[in-house]
C-alpha cells in the first residue's frame, strides 16, 4: 500500500488526533464519543478527524443512521514500514 508519509506523519504531530486515532483503534467510534475525550470543541474535533481522514489513517462507515469513525491498520503498517525505511530498522 502507498501512503503519503508526509501526510500520515503532519496528521499524527497533534496529541489529540493520535488520542482520536488510539480511541477508534479496537472499536467504531462516533464523533461525540472522540469530542468527550478531549476538551476541545465539537467543531475543532471535526476538524482533527477530517486531517485523519484525508490522511488514509481514520474510515467512516455509516451504521443505520449513525457514523463511526474506525482506525484504517493498514495505513498504520504502511507507515510503519515508512518510518522504519527512514531509520534503517
């Protein structure tokens, strides 16, 4: 899989998305269920999660009525495999 590493890596430089990115790891999680766990503003949390987003590292899947935000870990190995390249590991 290619990624844009550079992409991954300015998505993951704020504390709260990679938070975000924990919390929808091992379970789907909806906006407002990422909005409780930090102090920041629903529109500011919109706004981490559309940086996730557009760097491959969060879906959304829509379940019935509801969105849920979900870890890509494939996008996680890739840059995984990216930064170990860079480090020579």
């Amino acid at each position: 899989m290619d990624i844009d590493l550079d992409q991954v890596l300015r998505a993951l430089s704020h504390p709260d998305r990679r938070l975000f990115l924990r919390a929808c790891r091992d379970a789907p999680r909806a906006a407002g269920e990422l909005a409780d766990l930090s102090n920041l503003a629903v529109a500011t949390v919109s706004e981490h999660l559309k940086v996730l987003r557009t760097a491959g590292l969060l879906t959304l899947d829509k379940q019935g009525r509801n969105w849920f935000y979900r870890t890509d870990p494939a996008v996680l190995k890739a840059a995984r495999r990216g930064i170990k390249d860079i480090l020579g590991d």
